[in-house]
C-alpha cells in the first residue's frame, strides 16, 4: 500500500446532500480520523502540510472543500450552521460514525456547529484560531487585512495569519514554501463563495442575550489554540471559549496571530497528539 | 550510585545569606536544573510526587524550604522580593550558574522577581496557578478557603487546590494519598511564617499605573499554567501572564482550580517537559 503524503495524496469525490465533494483522505488508518475544516477564503491547499503530515503519524486526517468551495460543487451557505449541515452529510458519506473534527477560524465555528448538530458524530474537537457565536471582534482587524492588495497575493495569507514582525514574516514564508509544494491543487474560492461566508461569519458574530449558552452543551474534550495577538478573531475569544466549554484546554502560543499552528506545526502537532490520544 | 526519587532522596543542607536552607535534589543530571518554588503554607512536600517525579525522569529536580519555612532557618520576608532574594542566595550557593525556576502559586510571584532580580541565572520559567504583581484577586476565595477548619485538617488542600465537585475531590484525594508517601518530612509552616508569606502576597497584589510594565523586562521563555477555574488566584490572571510576557505560552486545564498540575500530573509533565526540551 503506498503511503501518501498532503503533497501527494489524489483528490477524490464523494456525493451527498446533492453536492460532490472533493475530499483527500491520508495518514495512519485503524483510527478515529481527523476532519479537518478550513478558514475563510481557503480551500484543501490553504493547510499547512507540516501540521497535517504531522498528524497523519499517528491518524487518518481528511480534508475536504466543503460545498461551493474548491473543487466541490454546490453553493456555500451564508450561515455556519449550514455549512456544518454539509460538512456532516459528507462525513456521513464516508460512512465515518466518529470523527474527531479540527477548525481553523470560520472552521472552528463550523466545528461547534457539527458538534451542536450531530453531538454523536463528534469524538473531539480542536478549535483553533476561533471564537464561539458572539464572537468579540472589536479589535479585529480582519477586514483592512482582506481589503488591501498584496503583491505577490499569496502573502495575503502571511497578513492574514502571522504578525507584522520578522518572526512572523519568516514563518509565513516558510508556510507559504510548504503550502505551495503540492501541484494539484483546488481552484481558489469564488468571490460569491467569499461573500457567503463573510454574511455567515457577520451573522454568527451577532451578540445576543445568552449567545454563549449552547457552549455548554458541547461536551466533548476540545483543545483550543491560540495565537498570542490575533488580528483577525482576537485571543480573548479563545479564553471565552474555554471558560464557557465544559471541558475545555485552551493553549495561547507567544508572539503569534491568526496563524498559531502555522507558526508552531511541530509544537502544535504535539500538543495536539498529547490531546487527541489522552 | 542510587537513584532517588521524591519518597526516597535524603534531605541536604547549605548556608547562604546567613540562612540553613534545607533542599532535595534528585533526577537525572547534566543537564540545566529546575528549581521548584512552593505555594503559601508549604514545604519541600507539599510537591505532588507524581509531578517532581515526572520531571526527574529527563531533568535534575530542587525542593528547597525557603527561608523560615519548614527545615530552613531564617526569617521569612514579608514581601515577594524579598523571598526571591532568598531563593537566589540558594541557588548560587549550590554552585548553579543556570536554572529553569518553575514557581506555583506565591512560589509563582517568587519565581518572576528571580528572573527580574537575576536574570541571567534563569533560563526558561514555569509558572502554575499564579498572577502578576498586582493581580486581579477579586473573585478569588483564598481568604475563606484558608480560614475554614478541615477535618482532617489537611483537606485544606482539596480545598484549596481542586474544585468543589466531584472528580475534583476524588483528584485531591489521591493528590494527598500521594503526597503523604514520603515518611521523612520538613516541618509545617509555622503561623508567624505564614503571616508573613499573606502580607508579601497582599502588598504584591497592590494595583498602581503600569504595575504589569515590569513583565515586558522577563524575556524568558515562560509556561503560564492554569486551573480553568482558580478560586485561589483566578485564571484570568494566567491570561494577564500571557499577554504581558514577551514570549510565554499559556495552557489552561479544564474542570480544575488552584492545583492544575496536581489534578492532571501526567500531562501537566509531559506539557512541561515538550516546553522545557525545546
């Protein structure tokens, strides 16, 4: 049996709910796999192959484009319990009954979701650069960085997921160069695709009376992971949602963004193995 | 030569600053010690043997009574700095040029003024279950905890360290079944000793302009460590840490209080370990 990697795994298609996902599925069988559900604006590339070959040591890590998004058909929900909608019908495709489920931003948020809508689906959860519903942003800085124009563009993504020092400069290059090794890659996403998920991250965010109760049926272990200064969901979020979970870790990485496992793959991918194998 | 473990290693000696300070040292050698700083009302064993042990396995460990606690001579200060002057006099006279300082609780404030007033003796630090000078102490139950009579009167530190519910009290139960291995103990806290570790704590907690500013001045590598929900020193304060630190990660443990470390041993070394080796 070959042993693919992120870099050469094949991407195959499942159908559900009408869509056809396009999904890669790699790493140590005999398992509880690892969905892995990716951030505004990306798509299967937009994973840093340092964490997921990390990972796939010692599981089964699958990604997916989730409807609308890369190479799946469909039309991405302008709300994250849709998406999470989706995202259950494609696990349940695979005929998986248990997953552990990983969330990066808007991915985190769809993570809770799955957890809210198919808690028996759910093994563990690990929410990385994310906030629950109500999220505070005020000190975001989400929007001027997806405004401006970068040249090359990729380094939106350095903006978007490392701070604005040289620390943080060279990692989200050496993210960039790792990111960037896979040749078959998903389309990028539609700028309608885009703008469905900005309406559903706008809309999750609305603060309102009790906003954080559902937390606390969310019963699974999660890990949260956060960047020290996040400039797109700031780190208190990831406090909120560890003081609001019933049993949640939360772990905060020093000089770090949007970006924390990004940053740190070989710490993260640790932290993240102690957590998953407890 | 024998190899000791907490139950087993002999209680030394050595004079500094006019002060006997007892100590244990045991664990592997050659590489940088770390140097363990308790919390309020305790000695040398009031360690959780599953947490020194642990670090043993991959690091020389050093228990020491502080000045006028336990088997020390001396008076203790009645302030922060003071007991770190203390500590430093100790570290020196046993000739190391080099420690790691993990610090818990006071132990916690003790440890930032080593590296404030030595900081180039300390080379990573570990923080657990503590704050700031100027800590956020409003939530904090610490006066009535430590003011309520126990029976058995060592219960104080299910109290004290772990949550009032269930797998809180079952954790503290087998936390004091451990502790309590070791026959040849240092003598408790005496009550003038004690009085003089609450007045340091007290008039370190003061709140003044820019009381934090002294942390960007503690470049360290630091792990910030937390109960999720610390009644002593609440967890908001680890959170403080973490954002004032220039380079400290924060991990927060669910279901647990002022004892995190001795709620989760295993993990909290195999944590401490991973920050420690890199």
């Amino acid at each position: 049996m070959t042993t693919y990697t992120h870099e050469t795994v094949p991407t195959q298609f499942v159908e559900a709910n009408g869509i056809r996902f396009a999904y890669r599925r790699f790493g140590k069988t005999g398992g509880v796999p690892i969905v892995m559900n990716i951030h505004f604006r990306g798509t299967m590339d937009h994973w840093d192959p340092a964490v997921t070959d990390g990972l796939a040591q010692q599981r089964e890590v699958i990604l997916f484009d989730n409807a609308g998004i890369g190479a799946s058909s469909g039309v991405t929900p302008a709300s994250i319990p849709g998406m999470a909608t989706d995202a259950i019908a494609f696990i349940k495709a695979l005929g998986i009954s248990k997953a552990d489920i990983l969330g990066y931003s808007i991915g985190g948020k769809v993570a809770q979701e799955i957890a809210v809508q198919a808690p028996d689906l759910v093994r563990k959860l690990i929410l990385v650069g994310t906030g629950p519903r109500g999220a505070d942003t005020a000190a975001s800085k989400g929007g001027e960085i997806f405004a401006t124009s970068y040249d090359p563009p990729e380094h939106l993504w350095i903006a978007a997921h490392f701070l604005p020092n040289e620390d943080g400069h060279a990692a989200g290059l050496k993210y960039l160069e790792r990111k960037h090794r896979r040749k078959d890659r998903s389309p990028e996403v539609s700028e309608a695709s885009a703008a469905a998920q900005w309406k559903a991250i706008a809309s999750s965010n609305v603060k309102t009376d009790g906003v954080w109760d559902y937390l606390a049926d969310i019963h699974q272990p999660t890990l949260v992971v956060d960047g020290s200064n996040d400039l797109i969901i700031p780190t208190v979020n990831g406090f909120t949602l560890q003081q609001h979970l019933p049993n949640a870790q939360l772990i905060v990485y020093p000089d770090s963004s949007h970006g924390p496992h990004n940053q740190y793959p070989e710490l993260f991918v640790a932290h993240a193995t102690l957590f998953l194998n407890a």
